[in-house]
C-alpha cells in the first residue's frame, strides 16, 4: 500500500468523477491534497470527504481553460503547502462529433483544457520537483489517445497530445527523481464525459459493465507506488493497443466495421444528434 504522509498532491478537475476519487485516494494514503474545479460547491463536498483523512487539504476553484489559471494555481498550491510533491492533471472535456461537424474553434477549445492546460500546470511545478529531487506528474489520459475512437477526433487528439508529451518528459526527467506516469482510462461508470451536451452526439460506445472511478485512482496509487510509466483501466485495453500497433490497418479496418454495425443497432445517423442541455 502507498503511504503519502507528509506529502502533497494537487489534483485537477476534481469536483467529480474521476478526479474527486483520485483525490480522496490520495488524502486516504495521507497525503494534503489541493483540489481545483470550477464548480465550487461540488468542490467544497470532495474536501470534506479528504478532510476526514488529510485535515490540512485545501481547494482553489478555477478555469484552468484561461491561460493564466495553471500558474496561479501552482503558485498558492505551493504557498499553502510548500510545495507540490504529486501533480494529477485530470480536468478535461468531452467533445463527441463527427469530423465534418467539427470547426476549429471546437478543435481549439478541446486542446486548450486537455492538453495546453495540463502542461502549463506541470511546467509550473516541475521546477520545485527537480529542486527538492522528488515528485510525481501524472496525467489522467484516455484509450482514445492510443486507440482513436470514431466522432472523437477532437478528444482523442487532445489526448494523443498529452500521452506524447508525457512520454518525451518521462525520459528528459530521468536521474532527477521526478517521476512521470500516464493512466489510460476506458469507459468509466459515475463520470461526466457521457452527459447530453449541446451540440454532441449521444455516445456511440455502451457503458455497460464500466469500472468505477475508484479503480482508476488505484492505478494512479499503484504508478505512484511503482513507478510505472502507463496503465490502462480496465488493463485488457494494454492488449487492444498492442495489437493496434502491430496492425495499425486491421485495427482500422475493425473499427470501421465496428462504427457501421454500432450505427445500424442504435439507429444513429453518424451526425450530430439533437442534445439537450445539462439540467
């Protein structure tokens, strides 16, 4: 079991889902842990639940879509507790559409959270890790970043990017003692990524049988712990994407075949579907 006493952790996107259970793991492992989301009431109940394990947690709201959140962030992060000993980039957005429904501004919005917003918060604490010769990057990835779900190009691009740039700073920060790791989640149970949004369509995948956000934070735990680079949730994904790279063309092949069959069950039309608004 990891032990975290007398570290902390700063977890992103961590009102819900993923992110809350992610950070109420690690305040259960004993570490402090800071929380930021927009949504600050949903905020305020995951620190409560961290509290009861880690009473020096701490929660900043904010946007980290607007550029200069990420470094605000790390900045009172590291006054509160001086200094940031795990980083979880978590916060991110769905964005399921067809690739001739897509415009550039959707493009850029996905990219701006997913991946522009990670890393600006990862080079904002980096310095303090090498500084002290300890910590841990983590970025809550996707399947999709090594898989390519059809009507997610926009998503999985955000997510191929952050898997990419993680791997390339895994290397670069050998022999400094700061660690960098990857999870790859599948389809989760209890997240928002599969809520009606405007503009979206329904999901095309069936969620039946996913795994729930507390399976995804202990293979965050178990990377902390190891020092494993990448895992996926549920782990049978590592073999699909094997086989994808030893067969790209098959796979895609597959996947097509796949997307047809889908549709015709569904009823789909391959398009943008009429979705309401959250409630």
């Amino acid at each position: 079991m990891v032990t975290l006493a007398g570290r902390s952790a700063l977890v992103t996107g961590a009102s819900s889902g993923i992110g809350a259970a992610i950070a109420e793991a690690l305040a259960e492992a004993g570490a402090r842990v800071g929380l930021t989301a927009r949504r600050a009431d949903r905020l305020a109940d995951v620190l409560a639940r961290c509290r009861e394990h880690a009473p020096g947690s701490a929660m900043w709201p904010a946007d980290l879509a607007e550029p200069d959140a990420a470094a605000a962030l790390a900045a009172a992060a590291e006054a509160e507790f001086g200094g940031v000993d795990v980083l979880v980039n978590n916060a991110g957005m769905p964005k399921r559409r067809h690739v001739r429904d897509l415009t550039p501004a959707d493009v850029e919005d996905v990219l701006r959270l997913n991946y522009a917003a990670a890393v600006r918060l990862a080079l904002a604490v980096l310095p303090g890790m090498i500084a002290r010769g300890r910590g841990h990057l983590v970025a809550v990835g996707s399947v999709a970043a090594r898989l390519g779900p059809p009507h997610e190009a926009a998503y999985a691009a955000s997510k191929a990017a952050l898997t990419a740039f993680w791997e390339s700073m895994a290397v670069d920060l050998d022999g400094t003692g700061v660690h960098v790791h990857v999870v790859q989640p599948a389809l989760i149970a209890g997240t928002e990524l599969f809520d009606a949004r405007p503009g979206d369509e329904e999901p095309l995948s069936d969620l039946t049988g996913a795994p729930p956000p507390r399976e995804v934070a202990a293979a965050v735990l178990g990377m902390i712990g190891d020092g494993r680079f990448e895992r996926y949730v549920p782990d049978w994904f590592d073999q699909m994407a094997s086989g994808k790279a030893a067969d790209v063309e098959a796979f895609v092949a597959g996947v097509k075949e796949w997307r047809r069959e889908r549709l015709e069950e569904i009823g789909g039309s391959g398009g943008v579907a009429a979705a309401s608004p959250p409630q």
